[in-house]
C-alpha cells in the first residue's frame, strides 16, 4: 500500500518469455510509483537498449558464482543457459521498511521466494494466448536472434506446465484486459486484512492518522 504502515507484499510475475509479463510489470510500476523493482542479477549479455542497473545488473559467470558462495542471493536459477538471481539485501530491506516490491522471475525463483517468504510472497502467472501468438510475439519483439527464440519457444511449454504452482493465472489476450486483471489482484492483495491488520490498530489506539 503506497504511503501506509502495512506489510509489505512480495509480488512475482512469472511467464514463458514473450508472454508480455515486462509490458504488464512496467504499466503496474508507473501507475504505482511506491512498487519497488527487484533489479535482477544475471550473467546473460545485455540486449540493445538495456542498462546496467536498471534491467539487470549484468554479471560475469565468475561474479555470480562468488555472490552464490557468499550466500548473496534469496533465490537464483538457471533460464535460457544463463544464471539469474535475485539480492537477498535488497528483499531483507523492503521487507523491513514495509514496501511492496515486485519480481520478474521464473518458476524456480518463484517456489524459492514462497519458500523462504510464505507469509509475503503472491505468485502471479501470464499466460500466452498459444505457443503460435508467443512466438509472434518474439519474433515481433526484435530483441533475439532466431536461435534464441527458437530455444525460448522450445522451453515455454515446460515453463508452461507450471501454473499450477501460482495464486493466480492471468491470460494476456488484449493487454488491457491482462493489465486490468494483474492491477486487481495487486490492489486485492494489499487489502487483506493481514496486511493491513497494523492500521486497523493504529486507528484503534487513537493515535493521530499516519501518513
Ligand atoms: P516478456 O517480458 O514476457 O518476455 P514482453 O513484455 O517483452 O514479454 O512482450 C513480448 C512482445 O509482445 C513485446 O513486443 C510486447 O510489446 C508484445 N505484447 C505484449 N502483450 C501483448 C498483447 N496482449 N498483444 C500483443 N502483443 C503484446
Ligand atoms: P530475459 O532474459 O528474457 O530478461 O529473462 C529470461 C527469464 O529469466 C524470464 O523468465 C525472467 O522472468 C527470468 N528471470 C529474470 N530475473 C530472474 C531472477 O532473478 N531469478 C529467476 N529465477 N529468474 C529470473
């Protein structure tokens, strides 16, 4: 909940890739400004356009290795052929300031996160409309040579097949639809009342209204 004492609330975006679940995760950021972003670690090469720091933090094999034996990491995993991880700091410092922060990861990093964060962690998953449209999609995308999305093509039905680990499944058909029906289970989920349990008795101690 942007601006109010609460629990903050881990939200996980997961899809094949190419599903549209970057589209979906930007438009929910710029509506909701105090949704942090989990700024991945990965050792694959940036994509024209990327930016150190702001996609990804780009990493070597060897770097990513020595953060794993450092036990930096609060979930990582191998997709595509490269290392992607998620920093266990910055998951410790948002649980403890009470924001909301959001991740684009797999499956894998979704089942660890649930794991180590039952109590915070919702797990959403955007489904393409068929295998056909996903590959348009990457293909219209532009961003991966033909190999590349061959493989990511090859791996979406294994990704695919595990939808049945998530809270929610959302079927990215008309993007406004998608983004309406991941927009609702976001505000839903910051609405419950274990969330918000520490406002209800703020107000019931009679203390003056929290920012
Ligand atoms: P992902 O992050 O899941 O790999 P992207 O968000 O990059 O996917 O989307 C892949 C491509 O599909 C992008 O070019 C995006 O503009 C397009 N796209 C996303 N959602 C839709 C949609 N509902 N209909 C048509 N194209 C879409
Ligand atoms: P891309 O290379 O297209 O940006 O991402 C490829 C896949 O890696 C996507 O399914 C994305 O969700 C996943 N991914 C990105 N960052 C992480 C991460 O930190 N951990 C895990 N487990 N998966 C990630």
């Amino acid at each position: 909940m942007p601006g109010r004492k609460a629990r903050g609330l881990l939200l996980v975006v997961s899809s094949p890739s190419g599903a549209g679940k970057t589209t979906l995760c930007n438009r929910l950021r710029d509506e909701f400004p105090n949704l942090g972003f989990s700024v991945s670690y990965t050792t694959r090469p940036p994509r024209p356009g990327e930016t150190d720091g702001v996609e990804y933090n780009f990493v070597t094999q060897p770097t990513f290795q020595e953060m794993i034996a450092r036990d930096e990491f609060a979930e990582y995993a191998m997709v595509h052929g490269n290392m992607y991880g998620t920093s266990a700091k910055r998951v410790g410092e948002v649980i403890e300031t009470g924001r909301d922060l959001l991740f684009d990861i797999d499956y894998q990093g979704g089942r660890q996160l649930r794991h180590k964060f039952p109590e915070d962690v919702v797990l959403v998953f955007i489904l393409p409309p068929s295998i056909r449209e996903l590959e348009r999609r990457l293909r219209g995308r532009g961003t991966d040579s033909n190999e590349v999305i061959e493989r990511r093509v090859r791996v979406a039905r294994e990704e695919l097949r595990h939808y049945d680990e998530y809270d929610y499944l959302v079927m990215n058909d008309h993007i406004e639809r998608a983004y309406d029906a991941l927009r609702a289970v976001y505000l839903s989920q910051t609405h419950t009342r274990a969330r918000l349990a520490a406002l209800a008795e703020h107000v019931l101690s009679g203390q003056e209204q929290l920012l």
